[in-house]
C-alpha cells in the first residue's frame, strides 16, 4: 500500500450510514490571535495547491489534513508542509473522516464543483468553518442551503472570489456609486481562454489509487474515463458548469459587484455552442448570457470564448464597465470623446483589514464577524447563480441557424453588437457560419424572492439536482 505520511494513514473509506456530526473548540468563541487554527484541505490538484501555499504561510495555522480520493497526490505536498510546520498532516481520501475530529477548526475546499457545496454543508454542520472555491455551488438551491446552513451553525463561508479583496476593484465599485463617470449601462464580464479540444476518451477502470465512488460523490452513479480525472470534469454538465461557471464567475462577480443592489436578475437568456472541434465534452465553449436586473439598471453580458481570440478592449479574462462618459476596461479610463486613457476620478473607498483573501477569512474565523468577509457565502451563492441560470437558459435551448436567429433577433443593440463580435471571432478561427446551428437558450423569467423561474417548470428542475445516496444535499435546512 502506498505510504501516506511518514506517520499514521488512516483508512480511506467509510461505510454509508449517519454522518457523526461534533463541534470544534472554535463553535460560538472568539479566539485569540495566538490560538492555532487546524485546517484540512479537500482537494489537492490546481488550486489546492494554492490554498496549501496560502495557509503554510498564515501565522498561527496547522494543516491538520489533506483529503483527496485520489492518493497520487499527497506525495507533493507532505513532505513541504511537515518541513515547514514540524507536524505531517494526516491524509484521508474520505472528507467525513477529518470532519468527525472534533478539533479541526476549518474545512478548504478546492475540490471539483459537484462537491463544493455538500462538503461545506457537512462541514458547517460539524462545527467547522469553510473556504470553499469558486463556483459556490453546482446549482441554484444548493448554494442557497448551504447559506442557510452557515447561518444556522453560525459558521464562517468565506467564498473562493479572491478579486473581493483587491482594492482596485473596491475602488472601481465607488466610481459607480459616486456618478462621476455618468450610468452604468452595461456590466461585461469576459472569459476569453483558451480551451483546446479534449477528445475522446473511453471507458476504463480506475488507477487502483483512485477511489472513483467518493469522486463521484452525489454525481449519477457511471463509469470512470480518462476526461474526467482530474481537470476535464469542467466540461460535464454531472461534475463540472463549462467555463463560465470555472474561470468565469470570478469575472460575473466582479461584474455583478460593479451593479449596486444587485442580487438576482429578473430575467436571463444565454446562446452558445460547443465549436470548431468535436470531442466529448458537454458544455459550450463559445457562450453569451445576458442578465436583466429591472429598470433603470445596468444590463450584465457575459461572454466565454475557448477559440483563439483577440481581446476587446485589451481584455481577455476581464471586466469590462460601458459608462455614459465612456469605457472602463480592466480599471482603465478611456472617455467616449478621446482615444487616450484618462485616470479614473478619485473617490473615498471603504478601509479593507486585509487585501488577501485567506488572511481575511483568518481574521474572521478569529473575531466571528461575518460581515467583515470580503466574499461570504451569500454574495458566493449570487454570482455562482448567475452562472447557473445562463446555463438552465443554454441548456433548454433549441438549435437555429445564425441567419434564422438574426432574423428573429429583436431590437436590442447591447447583444446585437456582442452577437456581431462572436461571430467576427468565429470566422477568424475558420468556422463558416452558414454550417453551424447556434443553441438558442430559453428565456427565463426570474423570481429573486423565491429564487426560481416562473412559469416553467422544466427549468425549475434544473435548479436543483438528484443526489446519489449518501451524498445528499437535503432540500431544506432542518
């Protein structure tokens, strides 16, 4: 059996039954800035090593576990992290297993996004507090339970959108807020990211160090293939939510963030498709969604594209602000009547404790003050749902022509000129227009209240999923 640690392993696997739910020395307390913190970190591959790195480097932290089901990869970190902290961390690939310790303080979670909310549900309910990566969660009323859940258990979530700490963007936010720069008309996020063909990949048995079960985890129970361990699960609509919800809900939150007041659109519709290769992946790599927030708001339009592409306004992965007085792309300032950049108005921003994510969710943890998070959980649950509700859009669309789409398109400028840019990009990466079939999303009607979609119920359905015992998210919080 491979070696774990240099010290105790201890076993993998538990047997489906009641999950033991135990506090931690932290519930209801504040602590002292000299306590320390023990930390386990689920999910080690990309961007846990990030959070490896950010909490080797927090004073008065302990990796206490490292929990992944594929054991190949503990070897990379173990022996950096008992080098450094003078203690090995245990490895489980079972999270349950470091959840039932009743003095480990914080789950990490950099897992793939079908299990982002579960895992935080189960911990917030064991007494623990939680990062959890971007998206929040893998639908819509998941990611309101585990707010929920936070609320209840009084936990700490703070939310993987790193970009809430930058001072930049907060003063970007009080640009808008001042009207120095006129309205906001339209809020655009861009993910322009190069995403090559992933083939085709068949059924095969897992690696022995695999334990595919709890990486399936509340996924429909099917067969192991080389496309899904351990990255290109994003484009599979049971595991993953295509780029807008990977790399993209870092830029639809800064987007969203930019909007004052807003929370939830009143109404979304989204095209797209997967172009320029075939392969197996599921979700679209060429994507428009567009987000009304009422009247007198600012439209939000989100574009993906995984072709090869230019930027728009020197942005590729961005944001993107349309004023009255002209555009702000990334934070620079080019007004409507001259070509040069111009710098942004100075106004007052809000004082920040920190401008590092995880040095914040720290702090928190210590005071207990959830609204000192920079990204809790619930502006983590808006933006993921945005993502969300684009892809309900996409995926109970119907496939028109380009042309036939243009002639039924109405008046609306915004995604006219967007329509007009994606297809220029389409037709510089070779694809003739005239072969292709657009997915044409449906367009939903939003109920922020209620956080569902009148008047259709099939999309509803599409707000929540059906979860593979035991790893059930349950539909209310009890």
């Amino acid at each position: 059996m491979f070696q774990f640690t240099r010290r105790q392993f201890l076993s993998s696997s538990l047997a489906a039954g009641a999950f033991v739910v135990s506090g931690t020395k932290s519930s209801g307390t504040v602590l002292g800035a000299n306590e320390r913190l023990r930390v386990g970190i689920a999910g080690l591959n990309g961007r846990g090593g990030s959070h490896v790195n950010a909490f080797l480097a927090s004073p008065g932290v302990e990796i206490a576990y490292l929990i992944d089901p594929d054991t190949r990869v503990f070897a990379r970190h173990l022996s950096r992290i008992e080098k450094q902290q003078g203690r090995a961390p245990i490895c489980v690939q079972d999270v349950r297993k470091a959840l039932d310790d009743k003095n480990l303080d914080i789950l990490s979670i950099a897992t793939p996004n079908h299990w982002h909310s579960l895992m935080a549900i189960w911990a917030c309910q064991a007494g623990k507090d939680v990062y959890v990566e971007k998206p929040l969660s893998h639908n819509v009323k998941e990611g309101r339970i585990l707010v929920e859940t936070a609320r209840k258990y009084q936990r700490i979530v703070q939310h993987g959108t790193q970009n809430r700490a930058s001072r930049a963007w907060a003063h970007l936010r009080a640009v808008v807020e001042s009207g120095k720069l006129g309205r906001l008309l339209i809020s655009r996020g861009l993910c322009y990211k190069l995403r090559p063909s992933i083939g085709f990949k068949q059924p095969s048995p897992a690696p022995k160090e695999l334990d595919f079960n709890l990486w399936l985890g509340p996924a429909p129970e099917q067969p192991h293939h080389a496309n899904l361990v351990h990255y290109n699960w994003h484009w599979f609509w049971d595991f993953g939510n295509g780029d807008i919800g990977n790399q993209g809900v870092h830029q639809m939150d800064i987007a969203r963030w930019m909007i004052p007041g807003a929370t939830l659109p009143i109404a979304v519709f989204s095209l797209g498709g997967r172009f320029g290769y075939k392969d197996q992946g599921q979700t679209p790599n060429t994507q428009i969604a567009v987000f009304d927030f009422g009247p007198n708001q600012p439209l939000l339009i989100f574009e993906v594209r995984g072709l090869p592409t230019r930027p728009f306004h020197g942005q590729t992965v961005g944001n993107i602000l349309h004023f009255e007085a002209g555009i702000v792309a990334g934070t620079k300032f080019y007004p409507a009547d001259s070509n040069k950049e111009a710098p942004l108005p100075a106004v007052p921003v809000p004082p920040r404790d920190s401008h590092d994510i995880f040095a914040n969710f720290l702090a928190c943890v210590r005071s207990r003050k959830v609204q000192d998070l920079h990204a809790d959980a619930l502006e983590g649950h808006y933006s993921s749902a945005l993502c969300h509700f684009a892809n309900i859009s996409y995926r109970l669309g119907h496939d028109m022509s380009p042309e036939m789409f243009r002639a039924q398109l109405r008046d609306d400028p915004a995604l006219q000129e967007t329509l007009d840019r994606m297809e220029e990009h389409l037709k510089q990466n070779k694809i003739v227009l005239s072969d292709l079939c657009y997915r044409i999303g449906r367009r939903l009607k939003i109920d922020p209240n209620t956080e569902t979609i009148v008047g259709d119920a099939e999309a509803n359905q599409l707000l929540f999923r059906q979860y593979r015992p035991p790893f059930v998210v349950p539909d209310r919080v009890t």
